[in-house]
C-alpha cells in the first residue's frame, strides 16, 4: 500500500454522505453509498464547486449549484449540464482506516 495515503477512518463516512480530504495537494470527496466507499475529485467539472458539499444517493454524487450528478465509480456525468467526467481515485479499506491512491 506503499502509493496508498490514510484518508480517514471508515467511522468519518456516514452511509450516502460525503466529504472533502485534502492528500497529497489533491482535493478529493469521499462519498459512501450503499455501504461502499469511492473516491473522487472534489471539483464538478461543470462548475467550480466541491462535489462533497452535494447529497449522495443511489452509487451518485449531485453538485448543488446545477444539480449535475456523477456516478462514483466512473467519475461520469450522470445528467446535465456537466458532459466531462471527474478523476476517480483508487480506494483501499485496511481495518479501520480507508486509504487513497492518489499518484497515477
């Protein structure tokens, strides 16, 4: 896990909720949904606004200011007006702890 960084403990995430981690420069939003945990840029790409300040439901994040959502796993554009993805992130959970690949 040597390219893994700790980005908080698996107790931080409520189930379909999200927040901001800053690692290693990048921005990022850790959203849990239906028990899993994904990880993504914080910025929509549609506009200049944290993706974690948005609600998460159903494996999708939705930005608050146009209510363009993601799909966690892809980083994909799920409804308008975003039509670019985000960049996705590589998650690990070793016992308590979810850790972030955050270096291609």
């Amino acid at each position: 896990m040597s390219d893994y960084l700790r980005a908080c403990a698996v107790a931080d995430l409520a189930d379909e909720s999200a927040i901001s981690v800053e690692l290693d420069g990048a921005t990022l939003c850790l959203a849990k949904s239906a028990g899993e945990i994904f990880a993504l840029s914080d910025v929509c790409s549609h506009a200049d606004i944290p993706l974690s300040e948005g609600e998460v439901a159903d494996g999708t994040v939705e930005c608050w200011l146009h209510g363009s959502r993601f799909d966690l796993r892809t980083g994909r554009p799920t409804g308008l007006p975003a039509n670019r993805p985000v960049p996705t992130y590589p998650v690990k959970i070793d016992g308590d702890d979810v850790y972030i690949a955050v270096k291609e």
